[in-house]
C-alpha cells in the first residue's frame, strides 16, 4: 500500500509518547525535540521538549493511520500537500537544534491576539496583546471588574486562547 504524509495532531503531552508508540510498530513517525533546562531546586536539568507540541510528523498508508487512530492519542491527521518542502524545512531545523543549544520555538502573537496566561501568579487569566515590550516580553491588557490592568510577561507562558 502507498505511504503518505501526514501530520498528526495529537492530545496534549502525547507527542513524544505516540511517536515512540508508532516506532514500535516499525511506522516512521518524528517529532522534533529541543533541549529545555529548567532549574528544579537550585539544579539545572535538561529536558527534551516538543519543538511543536501536539504534532508528529509521519509517513502512514490507510492501515497504519487506522491503527494511529486506535492509540487514542490522534485527534486529526493533516495530509501533507508538499511533502518535499516539508522534509526540508524539517532537516534545516534538526541542523539548527544540532548546532545551536538556546533554540527554542516563538510564539507568533500578534497586537490584538487573545492569550491565556497559562504559568505565574496570573495564570487562567485572559487578556489581549497590547504591544510587545521589551526582552520578549508582551504587555496584556487584562480587564478586571472593568477595569484594565497592564501585566508584563513572558510570551512562553501564555497560549492562544480559544
């Protein structure tokens, strides 16, 4: 049977999981890691992390991707118009994680985008980008008994809200 790309949309924190399962099933499956080190009582550890977390890059045909599907862990799986330009933009950020140890994914928000505050002391607010401060920082504009507050934080700890 002919094998396509696809990427997988997977629950969360699932990625690296899924596509250790579908290894074992001797299907490819990819997902891009960086090393993250994060201080846990005055220690550094290192952390493989999802360069885009909740997304495996793979190459199924039907029966492999019913079988993906019965792991419980797909939500939807994304066929890949080009899978050429894919490859290639895969390979150029392994060459990047291999060479440079601060990589790390930006988060693409935009004034005017609505974030969930996701870590810190404001963590479940929501609030809307005001402007990008300085030291990748984003100012929100978060409305508190209809009043506007203006908290600085790291865009790392907010997602998109939904």
């Amino acid at each position: 049977m002919k094998r396509s790309w696809y990427v997988l949309h997977v629950k969360p924190r699932t990625d690296k999981k899924l596509a250790a399962l579908l290894t074992a099933y001797r299907f490819f499956a990819y997902c891009v890691t960086y090393v993250k080190i994060k201080k846990v009582q005055r220690r550094k550890v290192r952390i493989q992390m999802p360069m885009f977390p909740g997304y495996i890059f793979t190459r199924l045909n039907a029966d492999e991707r019913r079988r993906a599907y019965e792991t419980n862990m797909v939500v939807h799986a994304i066929p890949v118009r080009e899978p050429r330009k894919m490859i290639h933009q895969l390979r150029q950020i392994v060459h990047a994680t291999r060479r440079d140890r601060e990589i790390r994914q930006v988060n693409p928000y935009k004034v005017g985008d609505l974030v969930r505050i996701e870590y810190g002391p404001f963590r479940g607010i929501e609030g809307y980008v005001k402007r990008e401060g300085r030291n990748s920082s984003i100012v929100l504009n978060i409305e508190i008994l209809n009043q506007a507050i203006e908290v600085s934080i790291l865009p790392e700890d907010c997602r998109p809200a939904c």
